[in-house]
C-alpha cells in the first residue's frame, strides 16, 4: 500500500509490530537500496507480509484475499488487460453481471482512480480487496496460463516452418530466421513462468529432449526433432556471441533476456556430448531482492551464530555444497548484511549472478587471463575490507585467501564437500597449512536445497511403524546424526493446481552452521580426524544438516523422503 512514511510508521508502531528504531534503519536500507520501504521490513523478517496486510484491512475496513485459493476464470482474468494490471498492482478475480459487482484484488486499494476507472469500463460496483505482493504476482502469472495452453501447438507451428530453411547452407542466416528465435523464446518464457531454474536442451540419437529444472527436480517437458539441433544451438551461440562453427571444445556466454516482467540473464554452457551439443541455460533474475537468513531457512540459532561471525573484522567464512545447492544465493544474503557505506566490498566471480549496488564485483575471464588466482591478487591492491571468492578450486587461490584472511580481511567463499566440518581436510588437501587454518576459518556454512510442501495442499497423516523403522536405520547411516524419535504425524502435499500436482512449490535451506571455536582450532593443529572434528562440533552445539531437515519435517515445511533425498546426496 503507498501510504506517506509517517502515517505508515504510526500505524506499524500503534500495532506494535516495529520500534522508531527499526523504522528508521528500515529506511536508511530503502533509501541505500532501492527497495520500497514495506518491501524492506518484510524481506529483513521485522513484520510478516501476510500480517501487515491484514493490519492495512483492519484500518480501512477492507477485506483481504489470498488469490493462491481463488480461481479464476480466463473470461474474467482478461477483462482487464494484463498490462494495466501489472502497472496498477491489481487482478480482477470474480466479475457477476447479474449482480452488477466485480471483486478486485489489490496492493493499494487507497487508489481510487483504478477503481473509477474499472467501474466505467466494466459497468458494474467494483469492491477493492487488499493483497500482498507475493500474492498479487501468483494472480498475475494468472495471465500466463495461455502460454502453457498453446506452448506445445506455437512449438509445433514453429517447427514446421523451421524445416522450410533447413536446406539453406547459411547457419548464421538459419539461426537468425524467424521460426527458430520464437521456439527459443518461446521455451525460455515458458520456463520462467513455470519456475525453472535450468533448461537443458539434451541431443539424442533420434531428438532433442528438453528439461527443466523445477524446485530441484528435472522434468521432461517436451522433444525436438533432431534436424533443428544444429540451428538451435547456433541461435544460442548467437545470443551469446559464441563461436558457431566450433563444436569440438566447450563454450560458455551469457545474454539477456527481455520479458514484460523484467529481464531476464541467462548464463550458457554449450558441451559436445555423442550425439552432438548439449545446451545448459541457467536463469537468473538480476532483479531480485536478496533473501535474508531466515528466508533462506536458517534457524533463529544458525543466524545468530551467521551475523555474530559475519560481522568480525578477518578470517574466514566458507560456504559448502553440490552444485545447484543454494551455496551463492546465501553468500549474497550475507554480503547484502555487510554492504553498508563503511566498507569496501571486492567480488571475484565465474559468473557474476547478481548485480549489487556498492559493491565492485569482478568477472572471471580466463582468456584475459583473469583467474580466481589472479584475479584474487589485484583486487588485494584495491584496498579491500571484505572479499568474496565465487569458489576455491585450487592451491592457489587456497593459498591466497588464507594468507588475505590472516592479513587483516574477512573473506567469504564456496567450497564442495559433504557436510561442513570436512571443509578442513578438504583445505588441507589443497595445500593450505595446518597452522594458518586453525588461524584463519571462523565458520563454515554446509547447506542442501529441499523442496517445500505446498500450504495450499498440504495434509498430515499418522506415521507407520513401517516408516519409523526405515527413517530411523536410514538416520542412523548418517555421519553425525543423533538419531532423535519420529513425530507421530507427518505432512505432504496431495497436489493442486497451485503446485502442479507435485505436491512441492519452491525450496528452502537445510543448514548445517560449523563454528570453529578454540577446541577445534587445537584438533585442525594436531590434524585430527574428521571424526574428532565433528564429535567435537557436535559437543559445541553444531546441528547437523539432517537434524535441522527434521525440524522443518516435524513443522509441515517439508517431507521425510526430501531430507532423506537431499543430506544422502
């Protein structure tokens, strides 16, 4: 809602849900980022989003509605042009003609001009409801439908028209042709309203199967004939301004992508695999605000323990995980804590996925000769407070953070192992001394992505004997977990529309947060086991990846079978 500042912040402090105090560095933190002011309080956790909406309905005697529950009609839907909906931050969902009344949901239903102009235009007693901004962008997407109706028959016309200039020797000419451009538009759109963070495009023997990744999950979502290969890749290729005629090395570029939401960066891998060149496009909203700790999944001790170490002058902070885990979203969320005017703020990354204001972020460029290594050593020239390594992959950029991190910097990276505390030997196989280690890292973050049961399908069901049986020999086969009783109720998503029918929508952090305190600093010099490192960690109040997945389990965020999926990985 676009209230004026001071009327919002009598209201948030009559309601006692903020301090002057909070308001004020709320504020500072809009004005710093961009951000609007309400979308600063929900994102940092100091009022619920779903709370303040109800707050802003009790004042103005309006009601609320959660368009995740409502369907609504493609008649209705259209009735107001998408356009005017995404300018106004309005959705209509209920229209009745017999009764002259059309119900709108809306994020400021202070504007009365939306109204009027509604009124007019539809005929009938426009009643506004009150929405939240999350909410408001489910009943948007509402407009996309059309686009997963007609997406296979825009392919299949598309297609046809693609085989008309096969024949033609020119790659480049093809690639630019306009049948092939709409299929590539066409899947990227469709991906990014169903969610996807990947699309893979897979040659096979006799096709191209493409995927996507949704919440974790690869999902077939259809298959190219296998004489357009060629030409799709050469419009990747374009886009990216990669090399057309090579096939035989890998290629990496990145573009952009328009859509009326924003724009959208696409990060390419192209591999020559048996049957050709696999295409790998990852998806990234430059746009998007940074999540806090507490979106991100952490638990209230985990963050207490993160911005307690993140806020000590040099040292270490490592970050572990597969790939595709989450490891440089959270990484962002810790540099969004630290960005503040009194700082100088250095990145080295391969590649840069998000933009952030204030903060000097350096793209890996091995052709110019820019390498984490390298890279690393001039930016130490720029006079830096606080460095982030997109990933330690060598000796040397192991050798160079820690001698950074002991010379007075605080320095943030990623690093693949299993769970946190093998972070050390893991370090010490590439070379960093024992000695420095145990001087240097102050904490190590472990983390795996699970996917959420939906809240608008979720159900609970008792837990079988059969069930507590398995789940305890499995907990059991897991390094480090203190086997813990079974809840006695589980929960699962049945599948709605909402979801898809998968019963999941979106993800969140499992964490497993490693304070190195001084009794493991003695264990890292005497280079113990990982074992004694863990039971030490264990003692020092660690949780392990898989106890922190049972919390979210025995809470209804997620299902057994997900942490069990995810921490056995």
């Amino acid at each position: 809602m676009h209230l004026a500042e001071s009327k919002l912040k009598i209201l948030l402090q009559k309601s006692g849900l903020v301090t002057a105090d909070v308001f004020d560095s709320a504020k500072e933190e809009s004005m710093r980022s961009g951000q609007t002011l309400t979308n600063v309080l929900i994102g940092r956790g100091d009022i619920p989003e779903e709370y303040l909406t109800e707050l802003f309905g009790q004042n103005f005697g309006m009601k609320t509605v959660d368009l995740r529950k409502v369907v609504i009609p493609t008649e209705v839907l259209e009735m107001v042009p998408e356009t005017y909906a995404k300018s106004k931050g309005v959705v209509l969902f209920e229209h009745d003609a017999g009764k002259k009344l059309a119900k709108l949901a809306m994020l400021d239903p202070l504007d009365y001009d939306a109204q009027e102009f509604l009124r007019e235009k539809l005929g009938v007693w426009v009643e506004p409801y009150i929405t939240t901004p999350s909410i408001l962008k489910f009943g948007l997407k509402q407009y996309k439908k059309k686009i997963g109706e007609e997406f296979n028959k825009v392919i299949s016309e598309n297609i046809e028209k693609t085989f008309s200039v096969v024949g033609e020797p020119d790659i480049a000419k093809m690639a630019e042709a306009v049948p092939i451009v709409a299929i590539l538009d066409n899947v990227i759109e469709h991906a990014v309203v169903l969610g996807a963070s990947d699309i893979h495009f897979e040659p096979l023997a006799q096709e191209i199967l493409v995927r996507y990744r949704i919440d974790g999950i690869m999902q077939e979502v259809l298959s190219l004939p296998k004489p357009i290969a060629p030409i799709l890749v050469a419009r990747v290729k374009v886009l990216t301004g990669l090399l057309i005629d090579e096939h035989r090395v890998p290629q990496d570029g990145r573009f952009r992508f328009e859509m009326e939401e924003g724009n959208i960066d696409v990060r390419v891998n192209i591999m020559p695999v048996f049957h050709g060149e696999k295409v790998e496009m990852r998806i990234l909203k430059s746009s998007a605000r940074p999540l806090t700790l507490s979106e991100l999944g952490l638990s209230d001790q985990g963050v207490k323990i993160v911005e307690s170490e993140i806020l000590k002058p040099h040292g270490m902070i490592l970050v572990t995980g597969p790939t595709g885990h989450g490891k440089t979203t959270t990484l962002y969320a810790i540099l969004h804590i630290l960005n503040t005017p009194k700082v100088n703020i250095t990145t080295i990354e391969d590649p840069i996925e998000y933009e952030v204001a204030r903060i000097n972020q350096t793209q890996v460029n091995t052709k110019a000769g820019i390498t984490f290594a390298n890279g690393l050593r001039s930016l130490l020239r720029q006079n830096p407070d606080i460095i982030m390594i997109g990933e330690i992959r060598d000796n040397e950029t192991v050798d160079i953070s820690v001698h950074a991190a002991l010379t007075g910097h605080l320095v943030l990276s990623s690093l693949h192992t299993n769970d946190a505390p093998t972070a050390i030997p893991r370090l010490l196989d590439m070379g960093a001394p024992a000695f420095l280690l145990a001087s240097t890292v102050n904490m190590v973050i472990a983390q795996r992505l699970v996917r959420r049961i939906c809240t608008s399908c979720v159900v609970s069901y008792p837990t079988s004997a059969e069930m507590k049986r398995l789940v305890t020999a499995q907990m059991s086969t897991i390094p480090g977990v203190v086997v813990k009783s079974i809840p006695a109720r589980l929960f699962r998503g049945k599948g709605c529309k909402v979801c898809g029918g998968s019963g999941f929508h979106g993800q969140i952090g499992v964490f497993e947060v490693f304070r190195v305190s001084d009794a493991i600093r003695e264990l890292i010099l005497k280079l113990s086991p990982v074992n004694e490192i863990r039971k030490q960690a264990a003692k020092d109040g660690m949780r392990s990846m898989f106890e922190d997945g049972l919390d979210k389990v025995e809470k209804g965020i997620t299902t057994i079978e997900e942490v069990l999926r995810v921490v056995r990985e």
